[in-house]
C-alpha cells in the first residue's frame, strides 16, 4: 500500500557525506508524469501537450526507497507540473507536507515552503558533469547532488512503466477506468511498492493484483468521490465515446482486412515464384 513518509531524515540521506546534513529534511522527490490516455475527439485538443499524443498527467512523490507515497491523476495532458501542484497544495484534501521538511523538484517548479528546485540557468543534468565537466561554482555543486538525489522519481517512474506495460501503450477502456488505473497507489503505484517489497515472487504479484481489483471495483462504484482526485468531469469524458468506439470499430476492421488482402497477395507471389 500507499504509505505517508515518516518525515524522519532518510537513511540514503544520513549514510552519506555528499547529502548530509544538507539535504538532512528532504523526504522524497516529486515530478509528474504522462500516462497515455484515450478521450473524445472533441476533447483532445486539452490532452495533447508537449508529448504530441494525448495523455494524463499524473503528479507523483517518491521516497529514496523507490516507494510511491503520493499519487494524483486526472489532470490534462497540456497542463505544466507547476499549476497541478499549485491546485492541489491549495486544496484541504491535497498532497501533506510536514512543517520543516521538503521534496526536491525540478526546475519546472517554483521554490516554495515544501518544495526545493534547483538553481536556474545552471548546469544541472548528471550527463552535463560527465566526463572532466566538473562543478565550477556553488551552484552546480548544489544543483549535481540535487540531480542525484532527485533522479529517484525518474527511476520509479521508469520502473512502474516498464513492469506495466498498460501504462505506456493507448488504452481501450473508458476515461474512468484510466484514472483509475493511476489516481491511488492501490492499483499501479501499491502494486509496484508491493513488488519491491517482497522482491517480486509470484505469490505476491497475484496478492497484489487481487488487491488492485479490489480497490478497482470499489473506486469506479464513486467515480465521483474520488479521494485527492481532481474532479475533472469524468463523465464528460466519456460521453463522447459511443460513437467514438463504433467509428474506431469500423476503422479497425478495414485495417484488418486491408492486412489480410496484402498477406494473401503476398502469399500468392511467393507461390508464383515457387513454380517458375
């Protein structure tokens, strides 16, 4: 399961000179990610953003552990990290961040009480200190340990995706049930701590899909109770979809039969040359 961050200073934090004590409040990182997502043709325009297909963007906070503690889904693929997070802080039921302590962010987030970018305008990316590119000022000696530390999401996120491949291809069930699939840490983000947890066994991979399920059933039952989710019209979304699926119906078809046309004349010419 989903699990709070204990607000204690991170034993990969303490064990080390290069973090400690600078970093000794960090609790985790915090970044957004973009889940493909189908919606309405009328609606897609606000789904498509810099990835040029549409998505969701989904707000995640991650431990040094490689552990979800916070999920948030729902939002439009066009909107920027920085407006989901400002939306959400001001929101009663939104993301909690303990007095005095901090999640590292990228530089598309302001510095905020709770939040911690790196310096702007300055080197900051682990490739650009390959090499003899070491740090030449304060601040990129600042922003290289940041990287370092705040790397952690990317991984989880690349983790996540990699063992579920569903998150990362375009789906065929309806908008709901694709928020559903991201907005708590019981579907994708639990199963993937649960996975980490005890080392993948299969035992635990069908626990931990029965637990999805579970949560699954119970969520779409209060689509519109969702809690921490944005309530972003999801029936809306989905209105449009009935004819949507019949012209998508119809399209697949045709693509299906244009491709056994072209495998049966294929066929045919390496028989005709079979006889020559």
């Amino acid at each position: 399961m989903i699990r709070r961050p204990s607000g204690q200073t991170p034993p990969k934090i303490r064990g080390s000179p290069r973090w400690y004590p600078y970093f000794k409040d960090c609790i985790g990182a915090i970044d957004g990610t973009h889940v493909t997502s189908r919606v309405p043709r009328s609606q897609s325009a606000a789904y498509r953003g810099r990835k040029h297909y549409t998505s969701q963007n989904v707000l995640a906070v991650v431990d040094f552990d490689l552990e979800f503690t916070y999920v948030l889904a729902g939002w439009e693929g066009s909107t920027h990290d920085a407006n989901i997070l400002t939306d959400n802080m001001s929101r009663p039921d939104g993301i909690n961040i303990p007095d005095g302590k901090f999640y590292l962010g990228d530089a598309g987030y302001a510095c905020r009480p709770g939040i911690f970018p790196p310096f702007r305008k300055t080197r900051y990316h682990l490739n650009e200190f390959y090499g003899r590119n070491f740090p030449r000022t304060a601040q990129e000696l600042f922003n290289l340990r940041h990287s370092s530390l705040r790397v952690t999401v990317e991984r989880a996120f690349g983790a996540l995706k990699n063992r579920f491949k569903i998150l990362d291809q375009k789906p065929f069930h309806p908008y709901p049930t694709q928020a559903a699939f991201c907005i708590t840490g019981s579907s994708s983000g639990a199963l993937m701590n649960t996975c980490l947890r005890r080392k993948r066994s299969s035992l635990t991979m069908l626990l931990a899909l029965a637990m999805v399920w579970r949560h699954l059933t119970m969520t779409l039952g209060r689509t519109k109770s969702w809690s921490g989710q944005r309530q972003c019209g999801l029936t809306e979304v989905s209105a449009g979809f009935e004819e949507e699926e019949e012209a998508a119906a119809a399209a697949e078809a045709q693509k299906k039969r244009k491709k056994k046309q072209q495998q049966q004349q294929k066929q045919k010419r390496k028989m005709k040359q079979q006889h020559r």
